[in-house]
C-alpha cells in the first residue's frame, strides 16, 4: 500500500517514463485548504479500454512488467481519494500521452501525508532514459514556490549516480521546500 501522495506521484511518474515519454510535468500546489497534483506525460497513451483496465486492480496487461499479475498504483490512488474525499482526472489519448490529476483536501483526517517531496523529485530524475521532467511546486501559505526541470539539475551536479550529485541535488532541492 501507498503511504504518502509521494508515493502515488512517483508510481505515476514511473509509468510514464516505462510508458516511453520524452516529457514527464509534475505538479503539486497546496493552496486554499486542497492538495492538488499532477503528472502529464506524451507517453504511448491509452485507449477507452486500456484506461478502463488501469482503473482494475486485478488487471494488467503483462507487457510492462512481465511476470507480475496486477497493477496496484491507480487503484490505490483511486482508493484514498474515495476515503478521503477527494476526486481526480484520469485522461489519455493512444499515441499522444496520458494526464492524471488529483485533489484531496488538505485537512482531511483520511489524507495520506504529502510525504517527502524533495525525494519524491530526486528519485524521479533518477529513472534510467533519456526524459525531461519539468516540476511545479506551490505552496503560497508556506512561501514555497519554485520550478525545475531535470535538465538543470543534471547541468549543474552531473550524472545523479554519483554520491556527490545525488548529495548536491537532494540539498537543492530541499532547500526549495524550506523557502
């Protein structure tokens, strides 16, 4: 199970880049009493049925991870904004991308934590291919508000399987969060 929204964003994420996209958005505003996310992608896209399909918790196609007989991220996100409250757009076109977007309230005793978003950002640079990811982070109650895509990070520390620029790259990007 999913424990924080970090950690739905970044099974997101990961579908994208497995998905083949060239461009992975991700966002995440705390504003007006809502936690609003989301992740675009110009991935393969889906179909009406294959978006159906990732709705289904005992479903998967047994292409992208051969082996395995359920795709669980969907579903679960799917679960806790239901407990919660919240709601969300799943949109896709075959061949142009997929777009999910979700909202829950941001006081509701049955939203997960936000989590770790400094991590959730650095381990979705981290992904193997040859990706762009442009991130949006909001949050005007706590003076929090920034941009960045991985191409920068990777201009300014080098290749992220290096200690040293993992280390430089985490640093920046928390003390985005602690502006």
């Amino acid at each position: 199970m999913h424990f924080a929204i970090c950690d739905f964003l970044l099974d997101m994420i990961q579908n994208s880049v497995e998905a083949g996209a060239s461009t992975i958005a991700v966002g995440v505003i705390e504003e007006g009493g809502v936690l609003d996310a989301y992740v675009e992608d110009d991935g393969k896209g889906m179909d009406e049925l294959e978006l159906e399909r990732a709705k289904d918790p005992f479903y998967t196609d047994g292409k992208k991870h051969p082996g395995r007989r359920m795709g669980l991220g969907i579903p679960f996100l799917l679960q806790s904004l239901e407990i919660a409250g919240g709601s969300y757009e799943l949109r896709s076109r075959k061949g142009e991308g997929t777009s999910l977007s979700f909202r829950f309230p941001a006081d509701g005793i049955d939203t997960p934590p936000t989590g770790d978003l400094a991590g959730l950002f650095l381990s979705a640079m981290c992904f193997d291919g040859d990706y762009e990811l442009k991130v949006l982070r909001r949050a005007p109650a706590r003076d929090v508000g920034y941009e960045i895509r991985r191409s920068e990070i990777l201009d300014a520390v080098g290749d992220l399987s290096d200690a040293g620029a993992l280390l430089a790259a985490r640093e920046f990007l928390a003390s985005q969060e602690a502006s």
